[in-house]
C-alpha cells in the first residue's frame, strides 16, 4: 500500500520504518528541513537501537522516503498517519495546534478518497474535530457535487516503548484501530496484516481512550510500586520480595512494578497530566491519577532526602551520577527523573561529575555546571558518593572494586534497585536502593 506519515519525530520515524518493512510503500513527511535533509541522508536523529540499520536498505528500495512538502505525498497515498508532536500547555491540556495544522494541509492536498489516521496521542474526541477540519478546509468543488471527495478518519494508537520500538511495532500484544466505516476497517486490516496480530477494532473515541487508559495504568502500576516502596523501608520489608510475590499472580503481574526513581519520558508525565485535564472537563475528575502523578514527584524528594541523610552535608560534596536517560537504551532526557535530582542536589551546594552511554548531549541543555566523566571510572574518581539514575546494562559489568577504591568514600545510592546489593558490599560499598527494607534515619 502506499502510506504516507505525517510527522518525523520518534512515533512517525519508527512507524514509517517498520511499515516499509513489512511490505508498504512509505513517504515521511516532516516541515522540519533540517532533519529532512539528515534522513535522507540515511541519518536517524534519535537513537534507537536498529532503526538505522533497518532504514538504509529500504530508502535504496525506494520503499521508504522523506520530504518536506505535502502534495505528491498526499496524492500518492491512500492512507496518511499523523503523527505529529502533542505538547502540554501549562494547564496539563495536550495542545493540538499541530494536528490541526496538518488537517488544514491534507484538506488542500487531496484529490481522492483518503484514510486519515491519527496515531499521535490525543484526547478523546479529537478524530471528530479532525473530520470537522478537513471538511471545512476541502476546496469548495471538492466538499459537493459531482467531484465531490469521500474520506474517512481513524484512530489508531501507538504503545511502542522507546529502546524497544521496532520489536515493540513488529511483535505487538495487539493493535488498536478506531474506525466509523467499514471501508477505514478494511484498509487499516489490511495495512497491518503482514503483522498477523490480534486486531482490536472499536470506534474512535474508544479507541483513543484505550491509549489514555493504557499509559495511565502503567503509570499507576508503577507509582502503587513506589509507594510500597516507602512503606517497605519503614517497616523492613523488600520491594522486590514484595513485587515478585504479587507479580507471580497472574492478574497482577511482574512488570511495572520496579519501585525506583519515578516515571519519566515524554510520554507517561504528559499522558497523566493530558487525561487528569481530560477527566476535570468531562465533569469526572480523575482523583486517583493525581495521587499517581504525586508519588512520582515524591519518589525523586525522597531519593534526594536518602543522599542527604547518608552524606550529610551536601556543600562541595562531590557526587558522581551513573545514567542520566530517563529510561536505557534512549537518549532521551524528557522529563528524566534525573534532572529533578541533579538540580535539588546541586541547590545544596553538592557538586556532580556525571556519565551517559548515549545521553550526554541532549543532557546538557537541561543540567548546567555539570562535569562529564568520559566514562564510569573516571566519572567516580573521587567522588563522596555514586547515584544510579539508569539502569544501561553496561552499570551491571563495571568493576565496583576498582570503582570503590577509587572514591572518596564507596557509597552507592541505586535509584533502579538494578545492582546486586549482595556484591557491592562484598566489594566494600555502603548500598542503598529504594523500599528494600533499610529505614531513613530521620525520615
Ligand atoms: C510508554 C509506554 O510503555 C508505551 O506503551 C507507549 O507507547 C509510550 O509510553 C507512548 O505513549 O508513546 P516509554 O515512555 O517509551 O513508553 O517508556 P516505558 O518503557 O514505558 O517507561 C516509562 C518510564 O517508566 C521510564 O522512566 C521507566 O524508567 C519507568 N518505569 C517503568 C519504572 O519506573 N518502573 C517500571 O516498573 C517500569
């Protein structure tokens, strides 16, 4: 089929790949000339392990292509997945001047039947606003008569995981469309059966709420984990005990409930805060996902409050921070639980030395008077305390001896309860994770 995607950021990048991959023809469209340039120079501008890889042999295909102008695209296509960035303004709300500035271009640009599918995160009844959109924007001889274009809209929500996104697109639990014609079904089927994947076909509205729904449960999942967490540390109990023991239920189930640092991304802090906004104008405030959205704001305080009753003054203290993405195998630093760290820290007077594998550029921006070690070794040289903010594989294979003698004083503060606590101390470390049963001496 021939497709074209609407937006070349993280979503519309890993979407475009993939659907060229199993068999459609792709065209990215993205107003950004910059990045347009760098992908069609076979250039990713993310890091997502095998994204590259996969991209190149298919731009020589000419199965996959980028530009920045709409009317061949459109006219080529059949179907058109937007996948345009949906920012918060202050009030939480998901702001969707992009959406509807992309309506506004496929409304100009057709001159047949299309499928608009909106893969963006947006909030419920947004599929409608967008028919509205392209109605009113449709060329007058286009909207009636004899010349007269049908087109339909769809949702069709996106749950890749960033790090995991190709696998995530190529081996989904299921696949969410929302439709309103039995012609969009069709076409949506049609385009993700090489998937061979169970098909959940609703309407549009329910459709975008299994997306709000999904992320905010996760996110639940997640803070319930992070407050055992507390509760653990003040009663002696270990979290991971405690997760495993509910995690063998198989109504519950083992993942997502990793106590640690909190959430971060650019999705789950915006998803939660999108559909507590969501539920307030609905008339059925969401009480529940703003204790959620709470206790991850708590969980990065209470970190800080663990380095600082260990270290006691922070004042010229030198600490070395292991892992600054908000999650491994990204470089993604949107709203890193490690920025709200370093930065309470360093309001402390401490001073941070610290290393990524893969996040250090896009770190900068939002850390300032930070120093950067090339690598963990150097990084912990001399530092009076190390925090573990990111649990990258390569944390698990260091040498924590060579490390520990290299410190001012080892003592290790795992945010991701990701080390094996047993064998720091045997290599001379004072180990603290989070919720495994060691109290705060002065909570
Ligand atoms: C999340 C969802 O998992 C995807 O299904 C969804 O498509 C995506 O948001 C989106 O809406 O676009 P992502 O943000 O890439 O994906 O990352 P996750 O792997 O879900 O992790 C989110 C955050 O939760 C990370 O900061 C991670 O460290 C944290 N986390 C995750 C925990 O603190 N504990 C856990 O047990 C699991």
């Amino acid at each position: 089929m021939n497709i074209t995607i609407i937006g070349s950021g993280y979503v519309g990048l890993v979407t475009g790949v993939c659907l060229a991959q199993i068999g459609h023809r792709v065209i990215c469209i993205d107003n950004d000339a910059e990045k347009t340039k760098k992908l069609q120079q076979g250039k990713v501008p993310i890091y997502e392990p095998g994204l590259e890889e996969l991209m190149k042999p298919l731009m020589k295909k000419k199965r996959l292509s980028f530009t920045t102008t709409f009317r061949a695209a459109i006219k080529a296509s059949e179907v058109i997945f937007i996948a345009v960035g949906t920012p918060s303004k202050k009030s939480g709300e998901a702001d969707l001047t992009y959406v509807e500035n992309v309506a506004r271009e496929i409304a100009v640009n057709m001159d047949s039947y299309k499928l608009i599918v909106e893969k963006s995160t947006v909030p419920a009844a947004t599929g409608k606003r967008i028919e509205r959109t392209v109605k009113m924007n449709l060329p007058k001889k286009l909207r009636e008569g004899k010349r007269r274009i049908e087109f339909d809209v769809a949702s069709n929500p996106e749950f890749l995981r960033e790090g995991a996104a190709i696998d995530d697109f190529m081996n989904p639990d299921r696949v969410v469309i929302g439709v309103e014609s039995k012609r969009a079904e069709r076409l949506l089927r049609e385009v993700y059966k090489p998937l061979k994947t169970h098909m959940v076909v609703t309407n549009i509205n329910s459709a975008e709420m299994i997306k709000h729904a999904a992320n905010s449960f996760l996110a639940t999942k997640i803070s319930f984990a992070n407050a055992l967490s507390q509760i653990c540390d003040r009663v002696g109990a270990d979290i991971l005990k405690v997760a495993d023991g509910m995690g063998y239920d198989r109504r519950i189930g083992r993942s997502f409930l990793n106590a640690g640092i909190g959430y971060g991304g650019s999705c789950f802090p915006k998803d939660v805060d999108a559909f507590i906004r969501l539920s307030e104008k609905s008339g059925y405030p969401f009480e529940l996902l703003k204790e959620v959205r709470n206790i991850n704001e708590q969980q990065k305080a209470a970190f800080v409050k663990l380095v600082e009753d260990k270290l006691w003054i922070l004042k010229n203290k030198v600490i070395g921070v292991l892992g600054l993405a908000f999650k491994p195998d990204t470089d993604d630093m949107r709203n890193a639980p490690s920025i709200d760290i370093i930065r309470a820290l360093q309001h402390e007077g401490a001073r941070i030395k610290a290393y990524d594998p893969q996040a250090v550029a896009n770190s900068r921006p939002y850390l300032k008077g930070v120093t950067y070690g090339k690598d963990p070794y150097a990084t912990a040289k001399g530092c009076d305390c190390l925090l573990l903010l990111t649990e990258w594989a390569e944390f698990k294979k260091l040498n924590y001896k060579k490390i520990g003698q290299s410190m001012n004083r080892a003592l290790i503060f795992d945010g991701r309860n990701f080390l094996n606590d047993k064998d720091l101390e045997n290599n001379g470390f004072e180990y603290h994770g989070i919720g495994r049963g060691r109290p705060v001496e002065n909570p």
